[in-house]
C-alpha cells in the first residue's frame, strides 16, 4: 500500500469515526463547523513573546526569560487577552510583543501589558502601532454549556509545528456553579491553547481557556487550579468593554470592601445557636481598620441581609458569592446589614470603602546603594504573614546577588523598620532615608528589621 | 636475648606505626586512654526510656535509646532531656548488665539536660566532674556510650573548637552556653554520654551531630551541667528569670561608639522590659552594678545566662546606654517560662493540644498568653471533621474563655460527661479567627492500629 493510499484511507476511517457519533447534533460537532470556526477564528489567534524576570521566592535572586503564550484580539483596536501567567506574584513581564497573522504577512508589534484583573486570571495587553490599529477580534456570544457537552478549543500548536493556529475537541467535565458559573474541561489541554476560543457545537464563541479561578478575599483563599477551566464570556465581558489602566497604582480600582471574613451558617450552627436555619453569614473575623469595624460590626454576628438581599448561605463557596456582591455594590455607599446578635436581631448601617491594595498593587522602590527592592505592607500580606497593626515597615522583596543587603544577610521577608536612625513605616519614608544615604555616605549603617517574631539588627555596608 | 628481640621488634613496629601515620598512641597517650576510660566506664548507663510522643492527634509510647552516667553514689544519672524527657519509664543497663528502673527526677529543655535516680540500694561507681572553662582545642577527648544501641562503646578524637556558637534559629538552640565541638565518633545512641578528658573527668555531656558532615559532634560543657543538675536535684526544675530582652553581639550594630555593653535587639510587648520602657537599640551595660559585654557572638550566651540567673520576683537594675546617655532602669524579672509547653491528647475528640507558652503566644501575636495550641488534629476524628486543624489556638469553648490548659481539661471533663451534642470552639487562626463546631454524638473513626515497637530510636 503506498502512502498516499494508507492517507486517504486513514482520512475515510477517522471520517467514518466522527460521523458515527451519536446522532443528536447537539452532542456533537460536524466538521464544517469546526472548519468554519477555524476560518473566522485562526486570524484573531496571536503569538505573545515575552521576557519576563523571576524572582526566586527563596534567595530573591532574579533572573530573565524568554517565552512565548497565546493571545487573542478581543477588540479591533488592539486589545489582545492572554494568559495570567505572564504576571504574577514572583513574575513581571519587560518586554512584550504581539505576532499577528502568519507567514511573510506577519508583523510584530510591542504590548502594553495592562493592570492584571485580581477576579480572573488573564492578562489584557494593548498593541502599540502608529496608524489606528483595525484587528480581527473575536466576538463572543453567552450562551450557557450543559454538562458533558463537547466543545472546540483553538490555539497554536507547539514550536515544532510552526505555532501554526489548531484545534482540541473536550467536553464540558463539570459545572461549579457559585459564585459564578464556570466549567470545568476534560482532556488534556495543552499550554498554547490557554486563552484560546471556545466554540460551542452551534459555533458561538462562549468563552476562553482559562486555569486557576483564585480569589484572594471572601473568607478562605479559593483557588481550582491545575484543571483547565471556560472563562465563559460573563467574567471577562467587563474588561473588554472597559480594559483595565495602563497605570498599576492602586488608585485606580473601584471594588468595594466591607473587612470581614465570614463562615456559611449550616444546619448545625444553626441549631448550636437556636436561630432559623434558613443561611446566613457567620462573621468569624472583623478587619482592623475596616468599614465592618466602624459598623460595630463583631465577630459572632449573623448576617442576615446586605442592603436589603437576604443572604442565605449554607456553603463553603456562597461565602465567596457574599465577597462579590459586596465588591460589586460600590466604593462609598452606605449599606444596611441586618444582623443576628446572641439571637437578636439588629440593623446596621456601614459605608463602604475601596478594597485596599493587594501584594501585586503594592508600591515597590529597588534600590542598588543596599541592593534591596521592597515593598510596602498591604493588608492580604499583612493577614497572611499575621503581622500585628503596630509593625509598620517595607518588606523586602528581592536581594541583588553580591549586594551589600546580601552581604549582611538580609532575606526576602524581612521587615525593614528603620535604616540608621530614620524610621521607614512607609515606602516614602524608605526612600527618604536612601536619600539621606546617598548624600552623607556613611561607610556603615544599621538595619533595624524584624525576622519572622523577633527584631534585630543587620549591619550594612552601602555601596555608593 | 629473645626478650630483648622482642623488644625491639615492639619498638620498631611503634616506629613504623607512627612513621606511616597510623592513628595508635605511643605507650605514655595509651595508658592514658587506658586510664581514663577505666576510670568512668563503670559509671556509664545505658538508658532506655518509654517516651510519650504526640503524633497525629494521638498520644502513642515510643521506646527510646541513649546515654547517660552515674553522678554520685546513690545514683543520680545525668543523660540528655531529649532522651529522657516525656518519658513514662525509664529502664537503665549499668556496666554490670544489671538492670535498674530509674525515675525522672527532672528535665530541662533550654540546656537538654534530664537528671535521673537509679531506684537500688546499693552504692554505685560515679565519675568525677571536671571543668569546661580550661578546654584547648587540640586536647584528647573519649566519648562514651551506646552509638546506635550499641553499648560500653568508647571513642577517641580531641577537642575541635571549645566554645562553638550555633545560631539559636537552628535546631541546636542553645540559649546559655557554647559548645564543645569534638571529633570523636559521636553517633545516634550517644546522647547523654560524657565526653571525658585524660584525666579522666566528664567534661561534657554529648548531645548533638550535624548531620551529613563527618566527625562533627557536640558536647554540652560540663560547668553549666553542673549547675542545671544542682537546681534539678534541689528543686526538680531550673528556674529563670525573665526579662524579656533579646541581644545582639556588639558587632552587629554598624553605628555603636561604645567600647562596652550588649546590644537589646528585640523586646517582648508583654515583658517587664517593655513596661520598664526599654527599647530596640538600647545597649545594656551592667545588671546589678555588674559589667556585662559582648562584642561577639561567641559572648552572648554568657549575657543570657547573667539575666536568666536574676531572682524571680526580685528587682533588678539594669544599666543602659541610649543616644549615649546612661540611664538605669529597674524592673523585676518573671520566672520564664518553658519553651515547651506540657501537651496532653483529648481522645474522644482526637487532637492534642498543649500550654501556650510565651513564646507561642509571641509568634501568634496574642495580645497575652491565652487559650491551647492544637498541637495535632488525628484525620477521621470529630475535631478533624469540625475542622480544627493544627496550629489553632483554641480561645473559647461554648464562649468561655480557655486561659490555660487545666481550663480546657476542665471543660473537656464537663462536657464528656455532658449531653450536649454540638460544642463550640472558637479559634484563631494566623491572622484571622474562626468557630469550629464539634459534634461530640459523631462516629469517630476507629484508631489507627498502633505501630510496631521501633528499636531504632537511639538518641
């Protein structure tokens, strides 16, 4: 048999093997589908390359590297959605640029990597031209998935192929259905396919490939990752309408925050309390400094209802249901909680604030006189290093190999509260007092910093 | 004629040994050995104590391994806290093979020292104490004991570094002395064996190697044994003041003039240091009109033992520099507490728990020492099934506050004779704080089957 016959033979089998599906259109794709979709689809498909720095957690040495991920026009002037590994806690991108079309037609262009959403676990870019850029986007559609559904994924395939744009079917696996509806995906969905399109069997793109679905607030830190999710089009639609800043200062957020943490009031509770088992949220930690604690807000309260909706929580994950609807009801208005307190019923009225900065928001000053780069505290580090309010200092976020800071074994971690005799409780006051060392150069200063409970101090030899 | 071929063939053969760098003595350093070995070898003990361990939210028993000596006559046995301590029973093998229960007279976790009472009449051998202060390195040194269980075994090296400085944030916290590092084989097995010089006089007690590196052993220096050993004789414990100042070598502050002094580098918020106002970057000069100083590290462990060794309830007056100016301070010095707390299983509910100690309390930013840390939460249990975990510090328990560890035992005792079906515990976690609801009518699981009877715990 010669190749060219065992080719088309084969093609006749897998044929024969896709059409004896079963036959309800809906539980499976006709090909013309698939091909159609790739037709309207493979020209949004685009290539991001990047140098990104990493920082080791461990020794805060960083080092570059270059890589490659999928992107997607979402919008003709430029918007192009990636995957949220290019920013991450340990990971910042330097360099970023976008490889439309294929072939001698394709052209690069640099990126502008925009504020990273902290609800869901993409990047959105901007791709800088001279002229107004008019690009294929993607548009997406809402329909719902059902379960065991099978859908269409496109993306690149491997370096070896080229990157050249292809397709993976996978079926719907599950349906997480709070705090919003998200699918989970079976079959094994390789990297360049991340952020890809997701088209449903009647060729509607319903989403993208997304993995990781981490919400830092809300009680406990949720995160499903390492199953490849759809991030159907209703968590991102908001971004694509309006993109995330260019400018990554804090400032420029607009989700409300209340402080508290909270536990689902189950049937137990409950009993335990003697209270209608009809849900509630369990206020199991009030925040310093937080509009819950202005509200008089304690722990041990039962909340009852949130500016007039009734909260009926009995689960784990509608505490993160309450932790968006708080975030979505908006910066500096006033809300009324109705609460149950020893059994009884009381009203409160709280205004709530900005959520404050996250880790990743946080104002960070690098420096080579030391060779440190720190940050300021922000309140999720503060919680999850359980740093008491009156420890007020910048943390160390990175050490520069050979550095002075290195040198006197200085870590990432460390709690910098005074250089010499200038307290630091805030970046600006950090900065302030290398300021001061550039100008007098003293040949050796004492660092003041706490290490895990205890405080110490390290002596320094600034390089000037 | 023969015998004097035969001597010179011995004087040739010693001749040989020392040319190709054998490590045999020549006759004079042999009969020291000899001699000094013959001298304390009948007052090793081979020790073997039933130890309660925590482990998984269970209380299990484990059988243990090491060394120990004979002090006096009527048969106290000075071993090591980390093979003795927590112990239940302890059985000891004399030199003799006879076979003798001992008793623990007392423990101390911060030096690692256990005092032991041989329970016979008889008198018995006991070896001499020599001192630490006047070790050199380069001087010989034997270790006895049982390296892996192995017992009557001796071992030769010599003294390495006598005042060896270890980082307290290692695992060889040692608050109070410097130790004697050693190349003599030191092994799992040996701790609590003397180190002993050619005299023949326990100079150390052995108690640590480190670990993946070779002829690298520590000894504990026999002068703060003996004193550790007097207080647990007298009193069953050693109790130390508190202050709650932690310092720093001299040499770690780059702007310091003064010649003299320590540096405060941390002081606790809930110490008689913090309510004396003394602060971060203080440089203590004196304590009682005495002089105290460190510029290295090497010296620091002398300061601690200067404040550990203040009366409890007792004033006393530290000297200070601050800004340069001197300035005294008075304050009295708390008993301080252990680094451990007592730990005890609560097995209906299957966890363990134990005391929150100042220094737990510190680490959780407790606002004062309250409430039990959950040392171990048994999976399957209905403490695990509420959700405990470990680390926890239990707070309140039905909304009654758990100052201690007897309060909880308290309400434990009332609540299992109870018939209440949900309890409440109310708990911090790191940051944040959260209720557990125990359901006390629940299935537990049953209990994991005990493990085998390990042998291989030498200490």
């Amino acid at each position: 048999m010669s190749a060219e016959r065992f080719r088309s033979l084969a093609a006749v089998l897998l044929f024969a093997a896709v059409s004896a599906g079963p036959s309800r259109a809906q539980d499976d794709f006709a090909l013309s589908t698939i091909n159609g979709a790739y037709e309207r689809l493979s020209p949004s498909l685009c290539t991001v390359l990047f140098t990104q720095e990493v920082t080791d957690a461990r020794t805060g040495e960083t080092r570059r590297r270059d890589g490659s991920s999928l992107g997607l026009v979402v919008r003709a002037d430029g918007l192009v959605v990636t995957h949220g590994h290019l920013v991450q806690s340990n990971a910042e991108p330097v360099e970023v640029r976008v490889r439309l079309g294929k072939g001698a037609g394709a052209k690069e262009h640099p990126a502008r990597v925009l504020k990273k959403p902290d609800d869901i676990n993409l990047v959105f870019l901007k791709v800088q031209a001279d002229a107004p850029l008019d690009l294929p986007a993607v548009s997406f559609s809402k329909s719902p998935l059902v379960l065991g559904e099978p859908v269409a994924v496109f993306g690149l395939s491997g370096e070896t192929l080229d990157l050249e744009p292809g397709v993976l079917v996978a079926r719907v696996s599950a349906i997480l259905d709070e705090p919003r509806t998200t699918y989970a995906l079976d079959g094994n969905i390789r990297f360049g396919y991340v952020t890809g399109p997701v088209v449903n069997t009647r060729g509607e793109v319903v989403g993208v490939v997304g993995f990781d679905l981490g919400r830092a607030e809300g009680g406990e830190l949720h995160t499903r990752s390492g199953h490849p999710l759809v991030y159907q089009t209703e968590l991102f639609e908001g971004h694509v309408a309006s993109p995330p800043s260019e400018d990554a200062s804090p400032g420029s957020r607009e989700e409300a925050w209340l402080g508290v943490f909270t536990q689902p009031l189950t049937s137990d509770f409950a009993e335990y309390w003697k209270v209608e088992d009809t849900g509630g949220l369990i206020v199991s930690t009030v925040l310093p400094d937080s509009p819950a604690l202005r509200a008089g807000i304690q722990s041990g309260d039962i909340i009852k209802s949130f500016d007039g909706k009734p909260m009926e929580a009995r689960q784990d994950r509608d505490v993160l249901a309450f932790t968006q609807l708080v975030r979505d009801t908006g910066v500096d208005r006033t809300v009324s909680l109705g609460l149950l307190r020893a059994g009884q019923p009381v009203t409160v009225e709280a205004t709530l604030s900005r959520l404050p900065a996250t880790a990743q928001e946080a104002g960070e000053y690098d420096d080579a006189v030391l060779g440190l780069a720190v940050r300021e505290i922000t309140r999720d580090v503060r919680i999850l290093l359980n740093l008491a309010e009156d420890v007020q200092g910048v943390i160390v976020r990175r050490v520069r190999p050979g550095s002075p800071a290195q040198a006197a074994n200085i870590r990432p971690g460390v709690i910098i509260l005074a250089v010499g005799d200038q307290p630091t409780t805030t970046l600006a006051e950090y900065e302030a007092a290398l300021g001061q060392l550039r100008e007098k150069k003293p040949p050796e200063i004492s660092v003041f910093a706490r290490v895990g409970a205890q405080t110490g101090f390290f002596r320094v030899q600034p390089r000037y | 004629m023969k015998r004097r071929i035969c001597a010179a063939w011995i004087a040739a053969l010693c001749g040989l040994a020392v040319l190709t760098g054998c490590a045999t003595l020549d006759r004079g350093g042999q009969s020291a050995v000899l001699r000094a070995k013959r001298r304390v070898a009948p007052a090793i003990v081979h020790v073997r104590p039933v130890k309660e361990v925590f482990d998984a939210g269970r209380r299990k028993e484990m059988l243990v391994m090491g060394s120990g000596f004979i002090i006096s006559r009527d048969g106290y046995v000075v071993t090591n806290e980390h093979v003795a301590g927590q112990s239940t029973s302890v059985q000891c093998v004399l030199s003799d093979n006879r076979e003798v229960q001992a008793r623990v007279v007392g423990t101390d976790v911060e030096t690692d020292i256990a005092v032991l009472k041989l329970e016979t009449d008889s008198p018995l051998p006991s070896v001499r104490m020599g001192r630490s202060d006047r070790l050199e390195a380069g001087q010989s040194v034997l270790a006895l004991g049982s390296p892996h269980g192995l017992a009557r075994s001796v071992s030769l090296g010599i003294v390495s570094v006598p005042d060896r400085f270890l980082s307290d944030k290692s695992l060889m916290e040692a608050p109070y002395y410097n130790w004697i590092q050693t190349d003599a084989a030191i092994n799992p097995g040996n701790s609590g064996g003397p180190l002993v010089n050619l005299r023949g006089e326990v100079v150390g007690v052995n108690a640590r190697v480190l670990s993946g590196a070779e002829n690298v052993g520590f000894a504990i220096p026999v002068d703060i044994v003996k004193d550790v050993v007097a207080d647990i004789i007298e009193n069953g414990h050693v109790r130390r003041g508190w202050l709650g100042i932690e310092f720093q070598e001299m040499l770690a502050k780059g702007d310091v003039t003064s010649e003299e002094g320590v540096i405060i580098s941390d002081v606790d918020r809930l110490s008689p240091a913090a309510e004396a106002e003394i602060k971060p970057g203080d440089i203590l000069t004196a304590v009682n009109g005495r002089r105290v100083h460190a510029r290295y590290e090497e010296d620091l462990p002398g300061v601690r033992l200067r404040i550990a060794s203040l009366p409890v309830g007792e004033t006393a007056t530290l000297t200070l520099l601050r800004g340069g100016e001197p300035l005294e301070v008075s304050l009295v010095a708390e008993e301080k507490t252990s680094l451990r707390g007592s730990q005890q299983a609560f097995e209906e509910w299957g966890f363990t728990a134990s005391e929150v100690t100042t220094e737990v309390a510190r680490r959780a930013q407790l606002q004062r020492r309250t409430g039990i840390l959950v040392s171990g939460v048994d999976p399957g249990g209905r403490a695990a099934v509420a959700g405990l975990q470990q680390g926890d510090i239990v707070l309140q328990v039905d909304g009654e506050e758990i100052p201690t560890l007897t309060a909880f035992n308290a309400a434990y005792a009332r609540l299992r004779d109870g018939k209440a079906r949900l309890v409440m515990l109310f708990v911090q976690r790191g940051a944040l704080t959260r209720f557990v609801l125990v359901n006390t009518t629940a299935e537990a699981a049953p209990a994991a089957s005990e493990p085998g009877e390990d042998v291989s715990n030498e200490r």
